[in-house]
C-alpha cells in the first residue's frame, strides 16, 4: 500500500527581529514577524501535517530563554505534527547558546524521538539524522555553531537505508554553506528543504527554498508563505515528490513607478501615489519610483512623501525639463550656455551625458 507523507517546509522566521526601524509601521511588523509560529502551528494543525520542517534561523539572534520557552509552548500546541529544526547563521549554537539547556530540558535530542518526543532539534556541527519509522522517513541535518560556514557541507551526504529520505539545510550563498545543486539533487534525496535565502525558489520538485514566510526588507518583493510538500512511496518502491509555494504573508513589499510631468505638482504627485496605493489594497508596503520629466522649477519632497502610509522609501529618479535652446540663446556668453553646448548633444544618446547635463544646469540655475 502506497505511503504518502504531508511535510510544512519554513525558514528564516527571524523571530525578535523589527524592520523598518524608524517607520510607523515598524511595531506592526515587529508583531507580524512574531505570530508568524502561531500562525505556522495552526497551519499544521489545519492540514494535519506529518513534518514541520524548519531549515535555521528560527531567531534573528541568539534567542533568550523566555523566547524559546514561547517557542516549546507552541511546539505544544500541535496536535500530530512532527517538528525538525536546525540553527542557521543568525542564531547559531555557540558554547554558551541558550539552545543548549532547551535542547535537553525539553527532551528535543534525535534519541529522544524514539521515546515520543515530537521535536527534534539537530544540533551537531556535522551532519546527523533523525528517524521516523512510523512515517517511513529520515531528516538529516545540522547546526551553525559559528556564523559562518564557509565549506560545503552539504555536497558529499549521501542518505542510506530503506524510506523517505530528507535533507534539512541552511546555506546556498558563496559564504554560507554554498552547495552545488545539481550533485544534491543527484545524491538521492527525496527532498532538500532549504533556508538562508529570503526569495522562496523550487529549484526541482525534490529540492527548494522556503523563503522567509514575511518579507523581511524592502528588497524582498514578491510572494512569501511556506512550502507544502507531498512525497509518495509508492508500492513498487519509487518514490514522487511535490512542492508548491503557498502564500503566507500578512503583507508583501511592492514597488510602484510613478511617472511625472511638468504639470505634476506637490499636490497632484501625493494624490497619485496615494490613489496607486488605494488600488493595490493599501495593505502592503510600498517602495516608490518616481521617473520622468518635471518641471524644473519643482523637486519632489520625498521626505513628505515617505510619511504616506505604509510608504517604506521614495527614490527620486526624476529628470528637470528645461528648453534647452531657450537657455542656451538666454545664456550665450556664460557658463551656462557653455555648459549646455559641451554635453547637448551627447545628451541625446548618453544617459551619463544626460543626467549631467540636467544635474548640472539645476545646480547652475541656483
């Protein structure tokens, strides 16, 4: 009879962590950021997941003890589901990490699986498993215990025995813990559940990166969730695996363009991007390009601006309109006018040339 098991891929929770400091919204992701277990607990719950994978950096830093306690308690509150975790960079395992003492006070060892604990942290340097026979499955894995990593560790683990077979790792940058990924992917695994990289990416269907389930800067665009993940042993022996991105965010980072004109003015520019913001839901936060030609008389207050709601940053991209014949016949006999006839034309053809010019002649005109 086929065996099929249900697995809840995360990573990089980066739990304590408050983007956008100094931003109104800051308090509000700094809380987002910290109901992202609950909300992950209830998930598993709701699907009746098997695993809950967590590929390290469950903290943002070494975590304090009433932070792990909060963790175990919500541990505590998964009715079936099996959790693996390791440490990543961010909160590795240092000698005196408080991950030690609640590795051991809450029976979270790989042997302690076999006793029924239901979580198991991987804490060893070196690369360790846990076995779960019921579901016919073996995590391997393992732990930071320097912040960074730089050999690849990965490469070369081969999983043995009959069943599923899984790697939980983090790394994948040219610093911490590159992998090859076409040898992983090729070393037999069933699934490679991946942390450290922000960007949620299904490299195959045997191998991808959770993704931190909220954004966590403003270069982080794009959905954010969790991978659910399905692996079938079917009764021939083989096995197939599936693995899909389910959003999970409270909020995604979005970037809006906003073209302006030499009419745009102080008003009409914040009526704009208020009414861009409006038709995406207002819900998300914003990054704001602001491109074309102004008048030159008018340079847009982005400092005003960037107070917008959920508005994280204005980048001014603009350009003056000036008539240029017009200058340069007002200012023949000045630096101006001779200002405009060493780049006019390169202008034309040159971005460089062009942004000096406009640059140049908004400095001169002061």
């Amino acid at each position: 009879m086929a065996n099929a098991i249900k697995i809840i891929h995360t990573a990089d929770l980066h739990l304590g962590m408050q983007p956008e400091k100094g931003l109104p919204v800051s308090r509000e992701r700094a809380r987002e950021i910290a109901e992202t277990l609950p909300r992950l607990v209830s998930v598993c719950n709701e699907e009746d997941a098997d695993l809950l994978l967590i590929a390290g950096d469950v903290f943002h830093k070494g975590p304090l003890v009433r932070e792990l306690k909060d963790v175990a308690y919500q541990f505590g509150k998964l009715r079936r589901t099996r959790v693996v975790l390791i440490a990543g960079n961010h909160d590795y395992i240092s000698a005196r990490s408080n991950y030690l003492s609640w590795i051991a006070d809450n029976r979270y060892r790989p042997e302690d699986a076999a006793e029924g604990s239901r979580v198991t942290m991987l804490s060893e340097a070196e690369i360790t498993h846990v076995a779960f026979p019921e579901l016919r499955t073996t995590v391997y894995g393992m732990s930071y215990h320097t912040q960074e990593v730089e050999e690849p560790i990965y490469d070369d683990v081969i999983p043995t025995g009959d069943g599923i077979r899984i790697l939980l790792a983090h790394g994948g940058s040219p610093n911490d813990a590159p992998i090859d990924r076409k040898r992983i992917a090729g070393n037999g695994w069933d699934y490679v559940a991946l942390g450290h990289i922000h960007k949620p990416e299904i490299i195959a269907p045997n191998m991808a990166f959770a993704g931190s389930p909220e954004p966590l800067n403003r270069n982080e665009t794009g959905p954010h969730g969790y991978m659910r993940v399905v692996i079938t042993e079917k009764d021939d022996g083989t096995r197939e695996t599936a693995c899909e991105l389910v959003p999970f965010a409270v909020r995604e980072y979005k970037d809006i363009e906003i073209s302006l004109t030499a009419e745009t003015t102080a008003g009409s520019l914040r009526d704009e991007i208020a009414a861009a913001i409006s038709a995406d839901g207002g819900n998300n936060l914003y990054r704001i390009f602001l491109t074309g030609r102004r008048d030159a008389d008018f340079r847009p207050d982005t400092e005003t601006l960037s107070a917008l709601p959920n508005v994280t940053e204005i980048i001014d991209r603009t350009l003056p309109q000036f008539d240029l014949e017009a200058l340069r016949t007002a200012n023949a006999d000045n630096l101006i006018g001779m200002f405009i006839d060493a780049l006019a034309e390169r202008a034309k053809t040159d971005e460089v040339a062009e942004k000096a010019l406009y640059y140049g002649l908004t400095a001169l005109r002061k």
